[in-house]
C-alpha cells in the first residue's frame, strides 16, 4: 500500500533449470477510482503516470533482485 493511494502486488516465481535458474515476476499497481487525488486526472494522465510509476518499480526491483543474487552466489 503506497501512501493508502495505490496498491502495489509483485509475484515472484524462481523456476529452477538444470544449470540456472529461470524467474518470473508479474508486478502489478492499482488504484482505486475513489481515489480524490488521481479522480482530478483525465485517464489517459493516470495511465501515463501508472505505467511510468511501474516501469520504475520493476526495475528498482529487478537491481535489488539481481544484487541479492550475486550476493549469495559470491558465498
């Protein structure tokens, strides 16, 4: 829950391969169309600002995954 504005949810699937490991991840942001703040936005704002939000996200996200990993490999 961001600020009680959005909802963030981020699924993480680790698929183990014979050498590697494969990882899925489905990053999902939703906001309630209550919402006083983002309702002064036409849509097509709000999308914008959604998908940049998101973009964002996953990849703050994808650094911090990639740097836990090369982390434990290292030990």
């Amino acid at each position: 829950n961001i600020f009680k504005l959005l909802n963030l949810k981020i699924n993480l699937y680790i698929l183990p391969e014979k050498d590697f490991c494969k990882v899925k991840r489905f990053i999902s942001l939703r906001f309630q169309s209550k919402n006083r703040v983002l309702n002064k936005f036409s849509e097509k704002a709000v999308d914008k600002i959604l998908h940049n939000l998101i973009e964002k996200i996953s990849l703050r996200f994808d650094k911090k995954l990639i740097k836990k990993v090369l982390k434990k490999v290292a030990y």
